[in-house]
C-alpha cells in the first residue's frame, strides 16, 4: 500500500496520542506508517513523495507546539513549490481562545501557498467538545485514508 509520515506537534501529549491510534488504523489497513514526534527535514523531504499526515495542537497565540515549530520553519524556508505533496491535517484546540487550532491552520496555510494538495478537509477537534480528541480523529482517519491512492 502507501507510504505514510505523520509529523505531530504535541506539548501535553493529545496529539501524539491520536497520531499513536492514527497510526495503528493505517497499518491495520495495510499502510506502511512512521510517526515522528519531532520531525526533521530530512523526514519530510522523503514523505513528501508519499502521503503526509499532520496532527498538531496549538499554543499560545495561535502559534504551533516546540515538538513541530522548527519543521514548519524549514519547510517555509528551505523547502518551496512541493506540489506532488498529498496531505491530511487534523488540528487540536481549545474553543475558548481567540486562535482556535491556529498551529493546525498555520501549517496547513503554508502547504497550501507551496502548491501542496490536501487530501479532504482539515479535521479541527475542540478540547471543550472533545475530552478525548482520538474518538472523533479515528473515523476521519479512516475516511482519509480511502483517498490514499499510491503512485
């Protein structure tokens, strides 16, 4: 099946912890499924050739956790025009703050302005509705994943 690198932006463990199920539910499927909890350029410049899978938190104003900030900064600045890029991104947050999954929209933004394609809509999880952000990910994984279309 396909190759698939999920990068996660994490600081209390939510994400990670989604991205952990996520990853079961694709090699369930047959996918070949690498999670990077601090993921370099060097990571993302291979999967970009396969299928990318995001799962961020926010923090602060709207700003992306430590875990993934430099990986957005290189990707923005060593990276450019990367339309064979195909992508899904599923973003955490917090309803009562002003920037609402900013981290997730942040990224999202930059990959769209450099030709990207993402696959399907941008999942956005509310910690206030949502105590257990993996029980609304997983069904949207999954849907996700049927879009997966290996080269």
């Amino acid at each position: 099946m396909a190759e698939i690198g999920i990068f996660v932006g994490t600081v209390y463990g939510n994400a990670l912890l989604v991205a952990e199920e996520a990853e079961t539910v694709l090699k369930k499927q047959g996918h070949d499924v690498k999670v990077f909890e601090e993921g370099t350029l060097e990571a993302w410049q291979y999967y970009r050739h396969h299928f990318v899978l995001i799962i961020t938190s926010t923090t602060g104003q709207g700003d992306l956790p430590d875990s993934i900030a430099s990986l957005y900064n290189d990707i923005r600045d060593k990276v450019g025009y990367q339309p064979e890029l195909r992508y899904g991104i599923i973003a955490l947050g917090d309803s009562s703050y002003d920037f609402f999954c900013g981290g997730g929209h942040k990224m999202d933004d930059l990959l769209l302005e450099q030709g990207a394609n993402r696959m399907g809509d941008m999942l956005e999880i509310d910690a206030i509705e949502h105590p257990e952000p993996e029980v609304v990910a997983l069904p949207w994984v999954e849907k996700w994943a049927t879009q997966i279309n290996p080269a």
